[in-house]
C-alpha cells in the first residue's frame, strides 16, 4: 500500500503544478518606441525594425535590439543616429534583461492580465545600467503572452556615454537643444515553446 501512496502524491503535485515553458518573442506582434524631444517641445515617435528576444521557464527575459534598424522614417536621420549617436560600428545592439516571476506567467489563464514589477538592466552603448520595470501580462491565447509596460522606461543619454552623440546630432541639426532624457515604451508578444521533457 506505501509503494502505491508516493507515486499518487508525486502525480497529484505534478497535475497541480503549472506547466513551465521556455517563450521566443514573435517580432511581428512585438514593438518598442522611443520619443525625441528637440527644440524644447518637439517630439518624435521612433522604432526599431529588428527585435528579438526570449524568456526561459525560470523568468530569465532578454530582449535585444539591433540598433541598425533604427527608423525614425527619415533616410537622413536614421543614417545620422546610426553612425553619431549609436556608433552602431561599435556597437551592434541594446539588450534589456530582468527577471520576473515565472509562476505568475504559468499560472494565467486566457483572458488574464496580471501587474508584475521586474528589476533588470540595460546594456548600451558599452554601458549598462539598473532598470525597474512596471508591466502588464495578458495570456492572449493558449501559448501566447503579451507583456506591455505601464510605465515608460526613461534613459539618460549621459549614464550611457550618449551625450556626445547626442550634441553632434544637434548641431548638424542646427538645433537649440535635444532632450537628453528618452522615454521608451514596448510591448512585446511571447509564444510559448515548450521545454525538453514535456
């Protein structure tokens, strides 16, 4: 009768425990802004054409952003962030990490939304630097997540070595100023790939 019990209990605790699952970022259904602001109260919307990124079953997220596919849907301008303010030469992407909690992931069902505040870092421009993040999570479909931010990211040019770039910008502009304070907001779409042995 013993032998009989472990495996009952062991299979209980299995069924009740969420299934994890490793999550790739669908790039069609992913996008992340970030607003210039130039001339005091001038601002501009730009994207990035290329993002990607995954989510291990442990709440790992790594997103990155190749930083030559800046658009900012002026030819000049695009060539101009790319080679003075990115030095993309150099520097070939931004990549933002954090760690959110993997059961709050498992446990959503279609239809739910869940708050998650998530600490991670942001590598850019050979410089990274603390970030707190305030999402909202959707269980969209069945293996399907989208995660948006309800608080804008701000970078500050300076604490990433940016002020240079961002001064050659202004004056080839001619320019009396460019914000040095970017707001960025995203929202990015997983889809659920799951892990060896389920």
């Amino acid at each position: 009768m013993r032998k009989l019990i472990l495996p009952l209990i062991l299979s209980g605790m299995l069924a009740a425990t969420p299934a994890l699952a490793d999550w790739s970022l669908d790039p069609a259904r992913s996008h992340l802004a970030f607003v210039s602001i130039k001339a005091n109260d001038v601002a501009e919307i730009n994207t990035f054409g290329d993002i990607q990124g995954v989510m291990d079953d442990e709440g790992q997220v790594k997103i990155a952003l190749m930083l030559d596919s800046v658009e900012t849907l002026i030819p000049i301008r695009n060539e101009r962030m790319r080679e003075m303010l990115f030095e993309t030469t150099n520097y070939k992407e931004a990549v933002l990490t954090a760690k959110v909690d993997p059961a709050v992931i498992a446990k959503l069902a279609v239809g739910d939304i869940a708050q998650i505040n998530a600490e991670g870092t942001l590598s850019l421009h050979g410089q990274t630097q603390p970030m707190t993040l305030s999402l909202q999570a959707a269980r969209v479909a069945a293996g399907t997540v989208m995660v948006a931010s309800i608080k804008p990211l701000i970078v500050d040019a300076a604490k990433f070595g940016l002020t240079e770039g961002v001064e050659k910008l202004r004056e080839i502009a001619g320019l009396a100023s460019i914000s040095k304070a970017v707001p960025v907001n995203f929202v990015i779409t997983f889809v659920e790939t799951p892990t060896a042995g389920q």
